[in-house]
C-alpha cells in the first residue's frame, strides 16, 4: 500500500532541501539558480534557495547598519577650535 503524501509536506521538504543547499552549498544552488525547469517541486526548491538568498542579504545589510558608518570618526587635526589652525582672511 503507497503511503499518499500531502503536497504542503512535500512542498516544505523541497523548500528545505533548496534552502539547506543555498546555505552549505551556495556554488551549487548559483548553478542550480540558473535551470529553468517547471514544476511544483521546483518551484519550492527554487523558493528555498530565493529565501536563504534574501536572508544572507538581509543579515548582512543589517551587519552593516548596526556599526557607526552613519558618523565617520573625527579627525583630531581638523578642529575648528584648534589654536593650530590658521586661517586665510582677508
């Protein structure tokens, strides 16, 4: 007797094996990325490899915002108050 699989578990379990590729893998689900067959279980694989891509470029543009990039550091020799700066008037 065949055990009937339901098409939600089975689309999860591609989504999962495209994402757990994308994650280890990345050299091979770029190749993977670039086949255009159709079908179900491609398309949830295809959706697992596009979700751990958004991820990656999320965590890292989040890396990014979260140092002091906004404020670049002070330089010490360029204060306006600095008795050493001499300035051109006329």
């Amino acid at each position: 007797m065949e055990q009937e699989i339901d098409p939600a578990e089975e689309y999860i379990r591609n989504f999962n094996l495209g994402y757990g590729i994308n994650r280890d893998s990345p050299e091979i689900a770029e190749l993977l990325d670039g086949l255009k067959p159709d079908g179900e279980r491609w398309k949830a694989f295809k959706a697992g490899i596009d979700q751990y891509s958004k991820e990656l470029h999320s965590s890292r543009t989040l890396s990014w915002l979260s140092r002091d990039r906004l404020e670049p550091p002070i330089d010490p020799s360029l204060d306006r108050e600095s008795p050493d700066l001499e300035l051109d008037r006329e």
